[in-house]
C-alpha cells in the first residue's frame, strides 16, 4: 500500500452566502494506486464537510470544492510533506521611516 498527500480545498459560507474564504488542508491517504487514493481522498473529504451554528447564531457551512492535489509520497522519518515558498513585494520605498541619527543614539542609550 502507497501514502499519498492530499490537498483538499473547502468554501466557507456564512448563512448560505459565500465568504470569499477557504480552507486549504492536506490529508494522508493510503491506496494501492492513484486512482483509488483520489476515491479515498475524496470519501474523506467529504467526510469533513461541516455545517454548525457559531456563537453569533449565524449557520456557517465548509462545503468541499476540490481536492486540487494528490501526491504519492514514500513515508519514512523526516519524509518532507509539504514545503512552500512565499514571494512577497518589498516596499519601494516606505512614507516615513526613522531617521538613521535617531536610531543611533537609541542604540548608544542601551549601553
């Protein structure tokens, strides 16, 4: 039997209207092949849709949308499963930062 990672997507809706938000979640799935272990990531996925009342009374529903990913992967210790790297957009240039004197004399007071 193989371990595959799942990448299952929920859409969360707040009284029957959609948020705009979602949940992402990976799952570990065992099957003999590929197509078995998307039937099986599928049974869990929507073994994990909820619907409950929050504390505001508002019903709040995770629907699933899709499992968007499915990778078999060799379990074993220290077995990488899931990795990801963020690009974000540096700031050009910021509307006020503190001068470089100011900072100096803050970093001689601490001495």
């Amino acid at each position: 039997m193989k371990a595959y990672t799942a990448q299952i997507i929920y859409r969360i809706k707040c009284d029957g209207v959609s948020t705009e938000q979602y949940e992402e979640q990976w799952r570990l799935v065992f099957a003999d092949e590929i197509r078995e272990a998307l039937f099986q990531a599928r049974v869990v996925a929507k073994e994990e849709e909820a619907t409950f009342v929050d504390r505001h009374g508002r019903t709040v529903s995770w629907e699933l949308v899709a499992v968007k990913d499915l990778q078999e992967v060799d379990v074993k210790h220290g077995s990488l499963l899931f990795s990801s790297v963020r690009e974000v957009e540096p700031i050009a240039s910021p509307l006020w930062s503190e001068p470089e004197i100011a900072k100096n004399k803050k970093a001689d007071t601490w001495h």
